[in-house]
C-alpha cells in the first residue's frame, strides 16, 4: 500500500473515530432530547440547520432576530450544520463549562450550614453583587430550574446536575 493510501485511511479512519467521540460525549437520552431540538429548528425537514431555519424559528416564537446574531449562531461560517456538527457544537459549549465539583465547591461557600441547602435570596444576592454581577432578569433565568424547597433554599448538589446535564435525576420527559 503506497503512504498516500495509508495517509488517506488513517486520516478517513481519524475521521470517524471524532464522529463517534462527538455521541460518546453524551448519554443516550441526551442525545435523543438533542434530536428533538434539531428537529424543531430543521423547519424545511431538510436534515441541515442554515440561517433560514434559524430566523424561520425565531419567528415561530414570535422575535425577532438580526444578521449577526444568526450568523453567530452559526458559528461565523453561515454554512448549514447536520445533526453531527449540532451536537459537536453543544459538546463544545459544555466541554467550556467548569467541572461538576468546581462548581459545587463555588455554592458550598454559601452554605453557612453545611446541609447542602442554600437559601434563593443568598444566592440572588451574591450573583447580582459580587463578580461577575448579573442583572435580576438574568439571575430568574438562572433560577427558574433550581430545585427551591419550601423553605426557599435550594438543594445546590442537585442544581449543579441539573446545570450541567439540563435535567433532574428521575426526570422522564
């Protein structure tokens, strides 16, 4: 075998070992929730995300969106995305994200208890006072998914899951 058909197999055979690295990323049902999500934005069905599909999409929901931003989301290139560079893209995104621990370790230090509970109103006011500050709007987005008991604290081993893989434990749907 000559060494540009050796060069070309390793590289098809490098190629296809970074395809399937991209599902390893992700446990079966998040793939399958990111399926769904491709599906709902692919508004022509055609298998490919393009800028059309993006604005097509927005306006579904009713706003409205600019050239830059949809071409940011497309990550500059403007070039439609398949269901493979979709969800490369999402493992990009979560691979930047800090570990699971780090994060943890980040909540314990409100944790004046030590229970694994902070209280909402602790946390509000740190993300909107202290570093990186955040507006109130942003702080009810981050919020919105939090497990609050019914004492308004939240259980931050479980919040940090569910920032992390999207979901609770036991959630079906």
């Amino acid at each position: 075998m000559s060494t540009v058909a050796r060069r070309n197999k390793r590289s098809s055979q490098r190629a296809s070992r970074q395809t399937s690295n991209v599902f390893a990323m992700f446990e079966e049902k998040q793939i399958h929730e990111f399926k769904e999500a491709f599906k709902l934005i692919d508004v022509n069905s055609d298998g490919f995300i393009d800028a059309g599909d993006l604005r097509e999409t927005y306006s579904n929901l009713g706003k409205e969106v600019s050239d830059k931003i949809v071409n940011d989301m497309m990550g500059g290139a403007g070039v439609a995305m398949n269901f493979t560079v979709f969800l490369a893209m999402f493992g990009e995104r979560l691979r930047g994200t800090d570990p699971e621990n780090v994060i943890r370790n980040a909540f314990s230090c409100l944790d004046l208890v030590g229970n694994g509970r902070i209280p909402s109103d602790r946390l509000r006011e740190a993300l909107t006072t202290m570093g990186e500050r955040f507006s109130e709007e942003k702080v009810d987005d981050i919020l919105k998914d939090a497990p609050i008991d019914e004492h308004g604290c939240i259980n931050y081993i479980e919040f940090v899951r569910i920032l992390k893989s999207g979901s609770r434990d036991g959630d079906d749907q």
